[in-house]
C-alpha cells in the first residue's frame, strides 16, 4: 500500500468520525494537525486560507459538518454554510496548494425511492435541508477540485464520540418495556472507527471520485434496534412503526442502502457486517454481550 502523504489535516477531529481518525493516524505516526472550529472555520475563506497557508497539508480529511438532520430545517443558512460553503472553500484551497481532499457527505443525497442499492453515479434528489446542504457540498468539490478529490457517503454512523442511535436505545431500554421503531426506512449501520479505517485506506491509494462506505449488510432501523437490545441483553420489547406515524422536521429516505463495490474493488476488502461491528462497539462500550 502506498505512503500517506504528510502531513494531513484533519478538519473536525472532536467530531464522532474525527476522534477515530485522529487515533487511527497517530497509531501509524502519520503527522497530522487536527482542527476544529476554535482552530478553523471552515465557513471563513479567510480563515480556511490562512490554515493552509501555516499547515501547508498534501492531505485534507473532511470529517466536519453540520449533522442535525431536523436542526437543518429551521437553519437552513447554517446547513449550508457548513455543508456547502465549507467544502467549498477546503476545495479551493486544495486546489490552490495541489492538497488531495477527501470529503465525507451522507446517503440523505438520494430520496429513496429506489429498491437497489444507490451507486455513486446515481442522480441525487436528496428531500430535507441536510440533504440539499450536503449534495451541495458534493456539487461543489467537484466543480472546484474536479481531478484531485475523493467523496465519501456514508450513513447510519454509530460510535464512542457522540449521541447515536445505539446509545439512545440502550437508555431507552433501560427506562421503558416497549420501544416502538420504525421499519420501512432501510439502510446499512456504519461503525465509526471502521469508517475511518476507509477513509486512510482509500487517502493511501489515493482514490479519486466518489466511493460509498458503510459496514456491510443491510437492516431498517427496527431490525437494528431489534439486533442492539439483543446483544446487550435487555428484556425491552421492539415493536415496528411507520416512518409516516412519526412527526419530525425534516422528511427521511426510505430505501437509502449504499452500493460498496467501488470501494471494494480499489481497496480489496469490505468493512465487516454491521453486526460484528455493533458486536465490537458494545464490548468497547463495557455494556458486554449476553
């Protein structure tokens, strides 16, 4: 496997994704130099500017943005300051100073309504606020940045750094017998340390355009539910529901299942299934496995 170029900069690293990243480059001594708001404001041309100016990275890892899927709906400006207008000046300055920029954006581009697996050439529709502000994002590292960037989707991301949906039902089975989830929004689990370890992988190879990237199989949010309660050994009864009984902000893709044979046939190997991975991160969560 090719050499990392150095040094990387890791833009969002107290983020869920950006905490595995940043421990995944310090484990293979790559030289990195991690920042967050406080550091750089991604939403600043200035500031974006003056960072590369000091750090002079060959690699950019965009783990940032702005995630709150409802949120996005009542601060529209903010999603796409962050979701769009960010990248967009990350993308320009890669392309200023030759740095190869990858990027990580979301399933939430596609409005499922497909019954297949999306691959990365499908035609984005994406519903919701996070959605626009993200497919945005992608639309313009392309145009900016179109030979020297990597795109990576993803979805479903669940970790040790930050709220998922994991811990929510772990909580959640732990004050209520019933949990009621929904089952026709189907997708693929992503564990974040497992998400990251692609992210430096396809840095190494240095893969250009746009990859998916998820733990392999597929499930709907109740059948994960279902999986978490099990293997943490709780008594709580998961029950299914509509998408369409639940009242939220912002409009979810039902079928948004990501098609990983790019990723697979550049790097040679598939993220486990999203079990093992759960598996993993209830064993690192100290819950254990009954």
């Amino acid at each position: 496997m090719e050499k990392l170029r150095e040094p990387v900069l890791l833009v969002g690293y107290r983020g869920m994704l950006g905490t595995e990243l940043l421990k995944i480059l310090q484990e293979q001594s790559i030289q990195t130099v991690a920042v967050d708001l406080k550091e750089m404001d991604i939403t600043s041309r200035d500031s974006v500017n003056c960072a590369f100016e000091e750090f002079h990275p060959a690699v950019v890892l965009n783990a940032s943005g702005f995630t709150d899927v409802d949120g996005c709906e009542s601060q529209v400006e903010t999603a796409f300051a962050v979701n769009a207008e960010g990248p967009a000046n990350l993308a320009a300055a890669s392309a200023k100073t030759g740095a190869f920029l990858i990027h990580v954006s979301t399933d939430y581009v596609f409005d499922g309504t497909r019954r297949e697996p999306y691959r990365e050439d499908d035609p984005l529709n994406p519903l919701g606020v996070y959605g626009k502000s993200k497919a945005a994002g992608e639309i313009r590292v392309r145009e900016i940045i179109p030979e020297n960037h990597c795109i990576v989707r993803t979805q479903w991301l669940f970790g040790l750094h930050g709220k998922n949906f994991v811990d929510t039902i772990i909580r959640l089975s732990g004050e209520r017998d019933v949990l009621t989830i929904v089952d026709d929004q189907i997708g693929s689990p992503t564990y974040a340390p497992d998400l990251a370890e692609a992210l430096v992988t396809l840095a190494r190879m240095r893969g250009r355009g746009t990859f998916h990237v998820t733990n392999s199989g597929i499930t709907s949010w109740y059948g994960f539910a279902a999986k978490i309660v099990e293997m943490a050994g709780r008594s709580t009864v998961i029950e299914p529901m509509k998408s369409s009984e639940l009242q939220r902000p912002a409009p979810r893709p039902l079928y948004s299942v990501l098609d990983n044979t790019r990723f697979l046939s550049l790097c040679g190997y598939a993220p486990r299934e999203w079990t093992a991975a759960l598996q993993a991160y209830l064993k690192e969560r100290k819950d254990g496995i009954q």
